[in-house]
C-alpha cells in the first residue's frame, strides 16, 4: 500500500481570480491516513456550480482553486483501516468528501446535510490543508465519501452522475415521488435537466420539459424521450397545462420568477428547486395557499442514494449526454457553459490531458 505519512505534488487547473480563467498549478496534496484513498483522476463532469464558484458568484471563494466535482478515478493507494476499496477499483467522488460523522443528519445517513461538511474544492480539511478538486491528475479522499462505480458503466458516462444524477435521483426518492403514473414538469433542459428527464421517464412519469423557447423542442422529445414540451412564454399553453404537474424540477440556475409554473401543478404539488441562484426568487403566497402547494429545495444526495442511483441507472441503462473534452479547453468549456451551449454536459477527459506548467 505504500507509505501514507508522504506528501504528495500533483497538478491541477486552477483560477486564481475571479475572472475564472483557469490555468496549471502544482500544489501538495495533504497527508493520506488510515480511512483515505489516493486515487488518479480519470474524468470529471463541468457543472455551473463549478464557473459560479470560479467566478466569485456567490461571495465565498478562495483562491487558488482547482474546481471539479463530478470526479471518477482509480484507486492507487488505500489506507490501513479501509475495506470498501482495493487497488486498481474505479470510483466516484462527489461534492462532499467530509463531514462531522456524528450529528443527526450524519447518523441518519443524509451527511450532504451536516453543518460541517467539508467541500471537495474551496473549502479546508480537518488538517488544515485546502480542499481542491478533480480538475487534477490525482485526489486524496476519505473513502466514506467516494462510491464503487459499478461493472460495466462507462467512467465518463458516469461523472455527471455523481452531481446531476444524483441531485435528482434523491428528491424524487426522498418525496414520495418514485412511483409510476405521477405527471411531472422539468425546468431547463441543461445538465441536471436532462437527467431529470431521462430518471423521472425511467420512474414512469409522464413528463413535460418547460423550457423558455422552442429552441430545445426536438431535443427533448425525439432524444430524451419527453412526452410533452411547453414553452413558458406561451400564454396559452401555459393556461392550458395549469394544474396538471404532480411536481416540477426547477434546475434554472438564474433569477426567474416562480408564479407561472407553480400555476402549474395539481393541489399538493411540489416545485423542487435545484439551480444555485445568488439573488432571491419571488413569489405571491396565494400562489401556494391556494392549492397547499410546495416550494422546496433539495441537494445533490448522500453517498447511500449516489450509490442507489448508480444501480438505478445500470439496471436501465441510463446514461448522460455529454461532450468529452481535454483539460486545456476548459476556459472556453466555461464560456459556452456560461451560454448554456452544451448538450448536456462537458465532461474532462483528465487522464488523457496534458498538464504542463
């Protein structure tokens, strides 16, 4: 297993501002311990998580950062007290790689929930040491916080699972929402919406993609396999649909007001949101008295329902659309991401990336 008192170098791509620009940067990986596993980046998944922490979007980040959350590696290295990995396993890491292991939440297995989560990038380790991401050749990662990829499924395939798969598979689970016959409506047609579309079909739900303009139409009805597609700015069909959704995924990652789709759903329905949003959402309250609807939020998933999900996805063959990408054109994945001109997910092929300082 190798000496686990070693520090470490790898590379990463990293910004160091908020402009987003990333570049390489070497930094130490901190120690590995008996619960750790080292492992080699083989792909990582772009989500808008990734460019709004980049940019400084929501007020919190620190420089430099490797971003990168939708990790799937190979173990090289486990620790003395590890059991749930060997050497040469593929495995995945999401946005959480730490948490207190002791509160109400972590006990109850929802540890994405605990206050003292540790992110996997701009965030610090109980050592002190920054946390930085899967843009990068190598990773070190408490194992309770990394799944086995199961036979079979293709590693890049598998990446945007661990954050848009997941962050859809656990609310529909977690409501009560899993069961054939249910109508539901997905908001935005980007990474996590896509997925919404691809889980909630496989789910046996009747499903509408909203979307602002026809311009996604074909995509989600001929590809995806929605039932129906509705252009929010039609007035009439808007009118037409209202209160015929059990729930909607809203997974906008901008301001948008919430009045027209929460017209949408049936008494009882629940208007799931998923887009990380820095300005706050409005609303009329008459809008949800009157049918006791819900405004909730969920976040990605537990390690449980991520390894859940993966089986869920292997035992029907879902699989995300993705464009695979080398590690130097990130900054322009970024731009097109920022335009939403991605069919549905960058994925980075890391392994086969050249690093050079």
């Amino acid at each position: 297993m190798g000496s686990l008192e070693v520090e470490r170098t790898t590379i990463g791509w990293a910004a160091s501002d908020p402009s987003a620009v990333l570049s390489p940067y070497t930094y130490t990986l901190r120690n590995t311990g008996p619960d750790d596993v080292y492992i080699k980046v083989i792909y990582c998944g772009v989500c808008h998580t990734d460019l709004h922490q980049a940019k400084n979007d929501l007020g919190m980040s620190n420089y430099p950062m490797v971003p990168g959350h939708e990790v799937v590696g190979q173990v090289l290295e486990v620790g003395s007290e590890v059991t749930k990995f060997r050497v040469g396993d593929c495995v995945g890491v999401g946005i959480v790689v730490g948490s207190c292991q002791n509160c109400a939440t972590c006990i109850s297995e929802k540890e994405q929930y605990c206050n003292k989560k540790i992110w996997n990038y701009n965030d610090v380790y109980t050592d002190g040491k920054p946390t930085q991401g899967g843009f990068a050749r190598e990773m070190i990662v408490n194992s309770k916080f990394a799944v086995k990829i199961p036979e079979g499924m293709a590693a890049e395939q598998v990446a945007p699972l661990l954050c848009a798969g997941v962050t859809v598979y656990s609310p529909l689970t977690h409501f009560g929402l899993a069961r054939p016959g249910l109508r539901g409506g997905v908001l935005g047609l980007g990474g996590v919406g896509h997925m919404g579309v691809k889980i909630a079909k496989a789910m046996g739900h009747t499903v509408t993609v909203i979307s602002s303009s026809n311009k996604k139409k074909e995509e989600a009805l001929d590809h995806l396999g929605a039932d129906e597609f509705l252009v929010s700015s039609d007035e009439e069909a808007m009118k037409a649909a209202a209160d015929s959704l059990d729930y909607i995924i809203d997974t906008v990652p901008v301001f948008h007001p919430l009045e027209p789709y929460l017209s949408l759903l049936k008494l009882d329905g629940k208007l799931i949101l998923m887009g990380v949003i820095n300005t706050p959402l409005q609303f009329v309250t008459p809008m949800v008295m009157l049918g006791r609807k819900t405004i909730t939020g969920s976040f990605i998933g537990s390690v449980k329902e991520t390894e859940e999900m993966l089986e869920f996805c292997k035992d029907r063959g879902l699989t995300s659309q993705i464009e695979v990408i080398k590690m130097d054109y990130i900054n322009k994945a970024f731009e097109r991401l920022e335009k939403n001109d991605v069919r549905y997910r960058f994925v980075v092929d890391v392994a086969g990336s050249k690093f050079d300082e």
